[in-house]
C-alpha cells in the first residue's frame, strides 16, 4: 500500500522540513502526475506533516504557515448555482458564484452571501424550478440558456438587497475543457458549436453585460493561444484564473506568466499533491502580481487545512463549493471560527485583492 511505503521512506525525518519530505514524496513516487502514489495520498501525508509541526509549537496551523507576520482572512467565492460536472451538465458552466465586495469581514461576506443564496431558491421556487441542490451545493440549474443562469443570478443579487457589481459581483467557472478541445466548444444548453475566437467573443460579451469581476477556465486547457487572446482583451479589468489551465503546477504558472495567459491562479493542494509544491505555484503567481485563490475540489471532504493555507499564506481568496452540505460549511465555519480566535486585531482581505487584476 501507498501508505505503508511512504511511512517506511519517511521514518525518522523531521516533520519541521517540510520541503525535505515533500521532496522524499516526489522521489518515492517518480512520475510528473503522481500516478503511482496518487496525489490524495501524497498531500494527506504532506498536509499531516505540517499539522504535526504546527502542533509541536502549539500553534493554530495558519499561525504557523504565517511565521509570525500577520493573518489575513481570505475573501470567500461561493457557489449560488452549480453547472457541468457538478449537476449532470444540466448547463455547460460549471459554477456561477458570488463574491461580497462590500463586506468588511468574512463573517459579513457569509452574511450577505447567505442572502443572496437563499434569494437565488426563492427566485427558482417562484418560477416553479427548485429542484434540490448539485454536488457541491448551489441551487440544481434549471435554465433554458447559459445566459439565463447569469441572469438569475443577477436577479437574485437585487432580490437579497445588494448593488449587482458595487456590492456584490459574479464569479464564473466556465470550466471550459469539460465541453471544449481542439479549438472547438459545443455548448449542450444552447445547442451551438464555436470555435476559439467565438467562444472568447461569447464570455467576452457577458463581460460586458453583466457585474462578473472573475472568470475561471473561460477557454480549454489545450487552447494556448485562446487563453492569451482573452487574458489580453479583458485581463486589465476581471481576474481571470487558471485552474484545469495551470493544474497547481508551478511550471505551468511560470509559463502562463511569461504568455501573459492568466493573472490568477487556483490552488489545489491535492492536485499537485504536496504542500510545497502548492506553495511554489502560489509564490510565483504572487511575485507576478498575480490572484491567487486557495480552493477546495468535488468529492471533498471534511478537512480543514485549506482554510489554514489560504489564511496563512495570505492567499487573499478561497473557493470551497457553495453555502450549504457539510464538508462546505465545515470550512466556511473554520474561518469564522479563525476569524473570532483574531479578535480585534482580525484582517479581512476584502474586495482589495481584486484590484491586483483591475489595475
């Protein structure tokens, strides 16, 4: 098994170096994707270690990643309707999120969420189309276009009470690769097929119409070129991340900088499969002014550590999945929980990290 062969290679090492362990994980396992390990046994065995350090000071785990410079509470991105894998690709986006521009701290940003979520089910329950929820906890879509989803959605943002834009802004994940390669999207929903430069046209035009502030995956993670093109029309006024684009990869981040093909990047622990080499890909996306944005996958779990890196690392986002399902809001409630253990001197990143995006 995976777990007795890394417990024999790492017996005896010191669980203060980090990056010496994680390094004894890469070499035990050998390959550029975790393929014989398996990156969800790798980071559990990374992500103990750095507990087990953390616990040896007797620090909280997101004191001890900050090392004495102060906490930053993330500004949270939280799925209101969920789409494409996440709801049997009843719609081709895959998530449709809110982010609370206007709180002046997380609990005031799941305040003014939680409104807008539950506006959101009422807006579907009154037009006869509540229908449960998806994977990872947004509202079941139930649209007739992928258009209609983005207008709901602006429809449930007034609903709550909030400025669509001002207060509170939109944040997609197309996730692009799942209906779209070689150059070609074939949208399901709206029954259309285009090519690169339409479907930059198609997000680019939403752009333009509704209060969306962030995109995720607008184009596939084999159109290069597409990626450059949309970064190059719209990077200097939305956040545009790279996820199945950069895969937590510090040498796809390295390259996407150099093409200037994103300006910002989501961290999955467990993709990459060690917390070092997570942390590499987040310092160079900040050492190029970059977004960073700590995220959670589907089929998660209860763990908390992710609500710990995002706030000891001062990544300034986090994305766990919607307001609703336990192993969201397990880690909803740890950075509130964080938030209360700050007191006073609590610091909430706030709509501030996407001016590193609009500048």
């Amino acid at each position: 098994m995976a777990s007795d062969t890394a417990t024999v290679a790492l017996a005896g090492m010191d669980a203060n170096l980090q990056e010496d362990i994680d390094r004894a994980l890469i070499a035990l396992d050998g390959t550029q994707n975790k393929a014989r390990l398996g990156a969800n046994a790798t980071v559990a065995v990374s992500l103990a270690t750095l507990h087990a350090a953390a616990g040896a000071q007797g620090l909280p785990l997101f004191r001890y990643l900050a090392q004495g410079k102060p906490a930053r509470l993330p500004l949270p991105e939280i799925q209101i309707f969920g789409g494409g894998a996440h709801a049997g690709r009843r719609i081709d986006i895959q998530d449709l999120m809110v982010m609370a521009l206007a709180a002046a701290s997380f609990d005031e940003a799941l305040e003014m969420t939680a409104r807008v979520y539950h506006a959101a089910g009422e807006l579907m329950r009154d037009a006869g189309k509540l229908r449960g929820v998806a994977d990872e906890g947004g509202w079941w879509p139930e649209f007739a276009s992928n258009e209609e989803a983005i207008e709901t959605l602006v429809r449930a943002i007034a609903r709550a009470g909030f400025v669509p834009g001002d207060e509170v802004a939109i944040s997609l994940d197309i996730a692009a690769s799942e209906f779209g390669s070689g150059g070609l999207y074939r949208l399901g929903l709206d029954a259309k097929s285009l090519d690169s430069d339409g479907m930059c046209e198609l997000v680019l035009g939403w752009l333009a119409r509704y209060p969306i502030v962030s995109v995720e995956d607008p184009l596939a993670e084999d159109d290069r070129e597409g990626m450059m093109r949309f970064t190059a029309a719209a990077g200097h006024r939305v956040q545009i991340i790279g996820d199945d684009y950069l895969t937590t990869s510090a040498a796809r981040v390295q390259a996407a900088i150099a093409d200037r093909a994103c300006n910002a990047v989501l961290l999955k622990p467990n993709q990459c499969g060690t917390v070092t080499e997570t942390r590499a890909a987040l310092d160079l996306a900040k050492a190029a002014g970059w977004g960073c944005i700590v995220s959670a996958r589907s089929g998660e779990t209860e763990d908390l550590s992710i609500v710990h890196l995002a706030t000891g690392w001062d990544a300034g986002q986090l994305k766990v999945g919607s307001f609703a399902r336990g192993e969201r809001m397990a880690k909803w409630n740890e950075a509130l929980r964080i938030e209360e253990m700050l007191g006073a001197g609590a610091h909430f990143a706030g709509r501030a990290v996407l001016s590193l995006t609009q500048s």
